[in-house]
C-alpha cells in the first residue's frame, strides 16, 4: 500500500511539473535584447483580435493570412488588415501555398484581396505541406510555376517577397537555393539552420499565449 502511495505521489509532482513547463512555454519568447522587433502571424483560426491589446503585449508588427491557394479568402483578413494599422502596427499579408492548384492563380487571388500599400511589410508566401493535397510536382516545374507567381506578387505588392518555407519542403525542393528573397523560417523555440541562406524572420513558437487572442497564436522575430 505505501508502495502505491508513493507512486501515485512521483505521478501527482511529474504531472504538476507538466502543468509548470507548459505554463512557461506559452508564455516564452526570444530574448528582447537580442531580437528586438517582434510579432505574430494570424489567420482566421485565430478568431477576433484586440490589436491594440496584442501591441500592449509586446507585438510590434503583425502578418496575416490573406489567400489559400485559388479560391480560399480568409474571412477576417481585412478586419485584421484595417485593425493592425488602426493600433500603429506594422502589418503584412501571407499567401498560403498549394501544391494542387495553379501557381499564377493563386498570386492572382491574392492579388485581387490585398490592397496596395508601400508601406506594408513584405508579402509573404508560405510554402508546407497540407492534409488533402498529396501532389508533388518535379523540382523544376515548381520552380518555374513559383518563379511566374513571385512575379505577379511582386508587381503588385512593388517589394521582394518573403519565402515561409518549412523545412520539409526545403528539404525536398531546396527553394532557398532557387529563389534569392528572404527567408521566414521556422522551429519552436530552437533557431532553425536550414536553408542556402540565413534567416530574415524566425517562427518561434506555435504555442505562445498573449492578452488579446483567445488561445496560441504564432510568434515570430526578425532577425537584426
């Protein structure tokens, strides 16, 4: 009986140390005084956003999903569009890749739901792998498709896109050696290594909590 006891006692501390790292790690982020500039990326899985509480938080710019793919519009990017600039953050939009759809429609999508503005943050376009589309295309013809789609962006938008690449699809593609933009990688809580290029912007949980959004959002900073 004392047997059972004492394991139900190391059983109880281990589960409420759990609880004590968890609470840590939603709250962490990098070091202020080593990257000083500091934000979220969002999308409407995120729900209603007090952007003025999130810069109160220590958000100093914020990215938002604008497009998935051809046909998928976020139906609160322009909320979040209009509501970042409201609060005096610096705001920037993200298309979300597929691999199943054209590449040209999909920057003309995004295209055609992002206001121009010069003084946005970088477009950026994400690049992982999603439940429900299993195609991979050759190397090659990814590259010339993508190559077209940063075309049409950047003609738009009038500045250099940012690549959010996984490392996965780096793995298999090595898009960071074919296109020379900026890269937004991404790792909890360990800076990522890869890519043919050093990180311009760095993921750095998915899981972090601030005042201002009911449950994790995503918390990036970008490099000095």
């Amino acid at each position: 009986m004392w047997g059972l006891g004492r394991f139900v006692l190391i059983v109880a501390a281990l589960a409420l140390a759990g609880v004590a790292a968890w609470r840590v790690a939603i709250r962490w982020h990098p070091s202020i005084e080593r990257f000083p500039v500091q934000g979220i990326d969002v999308s409407e899985i995120n729900g209603i956003i007090e952007w003025p509480v999130v810069k109160g938080g220590g958000a100093d710019f914020g990215y938002a999903v604008a497009t998935t793919g051809t046909i998928a519009r976020d139906r609160l990017f322009q909320q979040n569009w209009e509501a970042m600039a409201a609060a005096g953050m610096r705001r920037g939009a993200v298309l979300v890749f597929s691999f199943c759809q054209p590449a040209a429609a999909q920057a003309d999508a995004f295209n055609t739901v992002v206001p121009r503005d010069h003084g946005a943050l970088p477009a950026a376009i994400d690049f992982s792998y999603a439940e429900g589309c299993v195609d991979r295309p050759e190397r090659g013809a990814l590259i010339r498709d993508v190559t077209e789609m940063i075309r049409r962006v950047e003609s738009h938008t009038g500045a250099p896109v940012l690549l959010r690449v996984s490392r996965a699809v780096e793995d298999d593609y090595h898009l960071t050696d074919a296109f020379k933009r900026s890269l937004w990688a991404t790792g909890n809580f360990f800076a990522p290594g890869y890519g043919a290029r050093a990180w311009r912007m760095w993921r750095a949980s998915d899981m972090h909590h601030v005042e201002g959004i009911e449950g994790p959002v995503n918390w990036n900073v970008a490099a000095k």
